[in-house]
C-alpha cells in the first residue's frame, strides 16, 4: 500500500468516525484509534495522537451547529469541562508511564454496562420540577427545540456528575478517546439533561478535553501531521454532515445508535487489553 492509497482509506474511516461521534456525542476516536492499529498497524501511541486531532476535528465541526441550532447547553459544558481537562492532564501524564491495557479492559467493563443502560433511560421528570440548588446557583437549567418548540429542563445531581468528568477526562488523555461515552451517559442518567442536549453539549466539550492532553502527546514527538491531517479532514467533514442529520432523528434512534457504538467499542477494548496491544 503506497502513501496515496493509505491516506485516502484513512481519510474514508476518518468520515464514517466524524459522522457517528456527531450524532452520538462520542467523538470519532472511538473508530480512529481502533481502525489506525488494528486495520493499519499504527503503533498505539502514533495512533492516540491523530485520534485526539480527530476529536477536536469533531467537536468544532459539530458545536458551532448545535450551539446555533440551541441543543447544546453551554454553562454545563463550560462547568464540567473544568472537571474533564483537569483528567485529561493526569491521563496524558500516566500515558507516559503505564500501560493502558489494564484501564482498557476496566473501561470496556463500564462500557458494556452503559450500553445496556442506555437503552433503559431513566424515568422522565416532570416539566417544572427545579434543579439541583448548585444547578440553581449556576443557572444550568435551560431551553432545547422541538417539534412542539422549545422544552425545559432541569438540571440535577451536579456533584456527581463532575466527579464522574474527571474520570472521563483520564481516560480521554490516557487512550486518545473524548471519553464521551461516559459523559453522556453522566448528563444523561445522572444529571438528567434530554439525550440530544447530552450529546451535544459532549460534542461541545471533547474538543477542549482532547486539546489539553493533546499537547502533552505533541510535545512527545506523537502526533505525525502526515498521518493526522487526512484523518482530521474527513472527520471534519463527517461531523459536519452529522450535525445536520441529527435535529431530524428521533432520540429513541440515537440511543440505539450510541448503544450499538458502544458496546463493540466495549469488546474491541476489553479483547486488546487483554491481548496486550494497547
């Protein structure tokens, strides 16, 4: 395979992982870091770093849609990224150090659960129930459209849901993901926030979560502009396309498509964790 043929394949990938980390609010290095060592025999750590520029590929060609379009909650992810990008420091850090094949299969244990959890949302709360009193305070509470026009929510479990973000953003910084598996599901069955409005305003954060721990992998020497500017092309283009699709999907079909994503996310991480490929 010559250089052409590499980075138009890649650049094909790099579509398909845009388009499902816009619609489900994963980020596309969830398909990036997996398709580069496994499909391409990238090393792991080249690897990471092209799937960090990926998530940050996606979430500016994502946000601004989804911010114009009023889905995204910006005060809750300006709020928890402070959390996130804390983690994604130390996860970037321990990088350097360990081997993340052990955290690989922990994570593919919780993705699992998440994936069978997804599909079970939590009971509905009843509109004008008020948020959390530090919900409250911050003012997270907000509008979203829909086909009734704009719905309001609340905001609830605000500790908790900062905590479970400092895990997410280790784990971003440590495997190269935006880790958004986890913040879904954080604002989504924690903090009750819609499901659109979760995946969005994930879409909104990975981009800083992966900006921080990027500069760690590119001080390193682990980022290859050759190897990341394809991939970070058609991710662009592919959350772009994604952020006009999903206004038109049904939340019911997002929850599948995310459980779907996740759970082979699951067994691909859990079987090279054990294999000792990560």
């Amino acid at each position: 395979m010559n250089h052409f043929e590499f980075s138009l394949l890649t650049l094909l990938g790099a579509i398909v992982a845009g388009l499902l980390g816009s619609l489900t609010g994963l980020g596309g290095g969830v398909v990036i870091t997996p398709m580069l060592t496994l499909l391409f025999g990238v090393d792991i750590r080249y690897a990471i770093g092209a799937s960090l520029v990926t998530v940050i590929a996606t979430s500016s060609g994502a946000a601004a849609a989804y911010v114009k379009e009023g889905f995204t909650n910006i005060r809750v992810g300006m709020f928890l990224e402070v959390a996130t990008t804390f983690g994604a420091l130390i996860g970037a850090g321990l990088a350097g150090i360990i081997s993340p094949h052990v955290i690989a299969v922990i994570f593919g244990l919780v993705l699992i659960y998440s994936s069978i959890a997804t599909l079970n949302p939590p009971a509905e709360i009843a509109d004008g129930t008020p948020s959390d009193p530090l919900a409250q305070k911050l003012r997270l509470g907000n509008t979203y459209p829909t086909a009734g026009g704009k719905k309001t929510y609340s905001v609830h479990k605000v500790g908790t849901g900062f905590s479970l973000m400092t895990f997410a953003g280790v784990l971003s910084g440590l495997l190269g993901i935006g880790s958004g598996a986890l913040k879904v599901l954080a604002m989504d069955r924690l903090m009750r926030l819609p499901f659109k409005v979760s995946t969005t305003t994930s879409n909104f954060m990975i981009g800083v979560t992966a900006a921080a721990s990027a500069g760690v992998y590119l001080h390193r020497g682990y980022i290859d502009p050759a190897l990341a500017f394809p991939i970070m092309l058609g991710t662009l283009g592919g959350a772009t396309f994604g952020s006009r699709v999903l206004p038109k999907t049904r939340n019911k079909t997002l929850r599948i498509l995310f459980s779907i994503v996740i759970f082979g996310l699951a067994a691909e991480m859990i079987y090279n964790g054990l294999a000792g490929k990560l």
